[in-house]
C-alpha cells in the first residue's frame, strides 16, 4: 500500500526490516563519527566562546525520553526509557524551565491564548510554536540556535546509538506525561537529530501537526525516506525558519 508522502514522494508503508535498521545503523556511524573527527576544532571554539560568553559547562546534558512501555489495554504511560542528550549551552547556567513547562503545556493542549501571553511578542509565523526573545538565552546562544550549532553535541548521541540521525526529536519526561495515548505512537521510532518534522514545518506548526508527521515517518521509515530528509535539512537549517 503506498499513500503520497508530505515530501512529494510516494512513502510505501512496510512492516520494519532488519536489513534497514542495519544499513540505517551503519550510515549512523560513519556520518557521526566523521562529523565529530572533522569538527573537533569547530566544538573547540565553539566551547570557549560560550564559556568566555556567560558562566558555566560549554555542554548542556539533560535527560530526554527514547521510548515508552505502554501499560495496559489502552496503552496508559508505563516505563519511560531515557537517556542523556547533550548540547551545546544557549542559556545561562541554572536558568529556570518552568516558562517552557507552561509553554509546551500550553502547546501540546493547543492553548493559543496562553502561547501567545508567554510569548510576551508577536513571533513570526514560521517560529509562533517556540518561545520568542527568551531572556534565558545568551548572546552566542541565539547564533548557535539560529544556526543549529547548538546540536551538534547530538552527534555523539548518535555514536553512542542513543539517537539516529532521522527520526522523531526525542522530548522531556515532562512532556511525556503531558500526552495522550495517540501521542505516544511518535515515540515509536528511534529518536533523531533531524526528521520529517523539521524539514517540513518545524515551528510553524501545532503540535498534533507534529505528532502527524513524526507518526508518519513512524510508519513509514526507509534509507531512501532518510536520505531525502537528511538532503532537505541543510536548507531548512540555512533558512533559519522556526529557529529561535
């Protein structure tokens, strides 16, 4: 069965096949192990700039969700797997998270009212589901962010296999016990640096929007769906859309 895919390209929905997952593994290595070898000097300078720009680590570390073991028939929030995902600090040291928790609340429960009073501004349309002008971010923090350098730290998730360069971003415990049981299935894949997500909409979209997409590629995944991703996220990095 095959259905017209949000990239223009026909998706044929398949069960997974091992040979996938391996070829989809190994193109995990050698990208992330080249990337970290090549770059060296690039995070080097990276991590003096933010340590010479604010107190604190140069790496941000903080705990995200891979997977979750559904409980029960209607598949309530069971066992969370988590991991360590690292990137590089854009906010200064101890910031609080509790405008993002009401953000992302109000974002998963399509609360336009309270999005927009926590806004504080009018954010443009392609970053309107991401916290614009947030004082917690520092100066070489809005570069990295609007650049997306501040995830190259992710590479080493992907070495370790934690992550996969394609795939749904992985999100906070916090946020996990914020969805529902529809919600849950964009867990479904392996979590990754950049997917169907960001190429097509980024912050531009609501979160059910999201949900949609990364269920899709849940559903869908391929090495020739990845590698059309992988070529579309450079000109959705460079545009800088929804990168804020």
């Amino acid at each position: 069965m095959q259905s017209q895919g949000t990239l223009g390209i026909l998706i044929e929905r398949t069960e997974m096949r091992g040979g996938y997952l391996l070829l989809k593994r190994c193109l995990d290595v050698v990208v992330s192990l080249s990337v970290l070898i090549l770059l060296a000097p690039l995070f080097l300078i990276l991590a003096v700039l933010i340590m010479l720009d604010s107190p604190g680590s140069p790496i941000f570390a903080q705990e995200r969700v891979a997977s979750v073991r559904r409980r029960g028939r209607q598949g309530h929030l069971g066992e969370m797997k988590t991991f360590t995902f690292y990137k590089f600090r854009t906010m200064y040291q101890d910031s609080d998270s509790g405008v993002h928790r009401k953000f992302t609340e109000a974002y998963i429960n399509g609360d336009e009212k309270t999005l927009g009073l926590l806004q504080k501004t009018n954010a443009a349309r392609e970053c309107q589901y991401k916290i614009a002008n947030d004082p917690r971010i520092t100066r070489i923090g809005r570069l990295l962010r609007k650049t997306s350098m501040d995830e190259l730290p992710q590479f080493w998730n992907i070495l370790k296999g934690d992550m996969s360069l394609v795939g749904p971003r992985p999100p906070i415990p916090y946020e996990v016990e914020m969805y529902d049981t529809m919600h849950l299935n964009r867990l479904a894949a392996k979590p990754g640096l950049t997917g169907l997500w960001q190429v097509v909409a980024r912050s531009s979209v609501s979160f059910e929007e999201m949900v949609r997409l990364d269920i899709q590629y849940a559903e869908s995944q391929s090495l020739w769906l990845d590698l059309k991703i992988l070529c579309k996220t450079p000109q959705a990095v460079f545009s800088g859309k929804g990168a804020r």
